[in-house]
C-alpha cells in the first residue's frame, strides 16, 4: 500500500487529508482491540467532498493512505501536545477518542515516524515548493472531519464547520475573512478558531510571509455519513459539497498575492 495518494494539479490550491486513511499494516492491525480494528476515529471518506471540485479547479491533492492509528500525521514529530491542557492524542495513539485501549497489548511504536509520517510530509513540502514554481505562493487547505460529539476532546456540540488559522497567523487574513464568512452564510454552524485553531500541519507549514497560507477545516462527519456504520451518505454530500466549493472559491478568488506569476 502507498503510503500517500499523489493527485498534482496546477492551481495554487493544495488540498491535504492526513486522517482519511483505513489501511494498517499487519504487524500492527494483529495486536489490535476489536474496537480498533473498526477506525471508529478516521476522517471517514473526507476526501470524496473534495475530489470533484479539485479536478474541476485542478488542484493538488494529497491523501494518506494509512490509518491515523499508525500515526498521526497532523502532530509533531517530536510528539510535543497540540492543545496543552486538554486530553492529548498522541503521535501514536493508544487509545480511542473515547478512551477505549487500541491494542490488546503493548506496542511497538519504533520506525513508524521514517517510515508512515515523514514521506507524507516530504510530499506536502514538495509539492508546496513545486505550486510556489508556478504561481509564486501557495495555499494549503488541510481537510479534516470528526464525530460531533467526543465528551473527552470539547465539550457539547461541535460545531458544523470549523475553520482554524492558528488565531489569525497561518494565512493571509483577507483570505480567512472571505472564508469564514461564507462558511456562515450556510445553513451549517460556523466558528473561526474555535475549538480547532489548526494542527501541526496547518501551523507548520501556514507561513503567509513565506507564501504559504494554510488553513484547516474540521466537519462535522454527520453531515455528509452515517456515524452508524461510517457510511458515506450522498444526500446529505450533496447539500454540504457546495458549501465546502464556496468556502474553496472564497479562499482561492479573494486573495491577490502581490506576486505576479513566473511565465510558464
Ligand atoms: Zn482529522
């Protein structure tokens, strides 16, 4: 299994999905719980919202092929906490959103950064570089989604949409305004860093001097799958994906780098 799907395209837009994956190896799946062997906290089919519009706009889009179980691709790999004070979810996990042990017993964590998490990265910093070729700058939209309701990671109801540019600082503002506000402009419940204000990958590489404005877009799943089953609900896609193609507009059309496009 590859640990990525590569898709390249040529508008400034990359889109990056780090937690849709399912696949895990066997030397790993063998020592998991029966709970864990069902994925339950995978950003289920998250990347099927996205697929049209991006070979439509001819965007980028890189989409890791192995479970979140393996490693987490949106953490640090130094493994540093994300959100201080609240219940950390490790770089390898142990344990479900829930709480629920992952494995049957204790686990072998070593290799899996070099091998799962760093050819992910290399690829986002490769293709970053290559869309920064073409356009002079870069804008890297890393899309996530998660059960609406996880007691132990935010209290009550998540919001619908929540958009997060690490408090403002990892893209250009004009950007995250015209996003933010056609997020609201939905029937959807919208928040711009709230809960989530972005993961490693939004702040690692969200660099608005450097060119590169990232943002991050958690969903709830339940708007787009049946949380019973994880199972893909088209009727319900087929409302949210317009939404999500407006949010994307917004953030491609409205913004005017300053840099005028090397010649092709
Ligand atoms: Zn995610």
């Amino acid at each position: 299994m590859d640990i990525y799907n590569l898709k390249a395209g040529t508008s400034p837009l990359i889109i990056s999905v780090p937690h849709a994956g399912t696949f895990v190896p066997e030397d790993i799946k063998k020592y998991f719980t029966a709970i864990a062997r069902t994925l339950p906290d995978t950003d289920w089919h998250v990347d099927q919202l996205y697929n049209d519009f991006a070979n439509a706009n001819n965007a980028t889009i890189v989409k890791a092929n192995y479970s979140r179980y393996v490693i987490d691709l949106n953490r640090p790999s130094n493994d540093e906490p994300l959100y201080p004070g609240q219940t950390k979810i490790p770089l390898c996990p142990e344990e479900t959103f829930d709480g629920q042990a992952l494995y049957e017993d204790t686990s072998d964590m070593t290799g899996r950064i070099e091998k799962y998490w760093q050819p992910y990265h290399d690829e986002l910093a490769r293709q970053i570089e290559r869309v920064k070729g073409i356009h002079g700058y870069a804008i890297l939209y890393d899309a996530h989604s998660i059960c609406q309701i996880v007691p132990r990671l935010f209290e009550g109801n998540l919001p619908d949409l929540n958009l997060g540019t690490v408090n403002g600082i990892s893209c250009d503002k004009g950007m995250a305004k015209a996003a933010f506000e056609v997020a609201q402009d939905s029937s959807y419940s919208a928040v711009l860093n709230g809960r989530f204000v972005g993961g490693y990958i939004t702040r690692h590489y969200g660099d608005p001097e450097g060119n590169v404005h990232a943002l991050q877009m958690e969903l709830v799943r339940g708007n787009y799958m049946n949380e019973d089953g994880f199972v893909y609900d088209e009727a319900r896609a087929a409302q949210l994906k317009p939404v999500l193609e407006r949010v994307l507009h917004a953030i491609t059309n409205n913004f005017d780098a300053g840099i005028k496009p090397k010649p092709v």
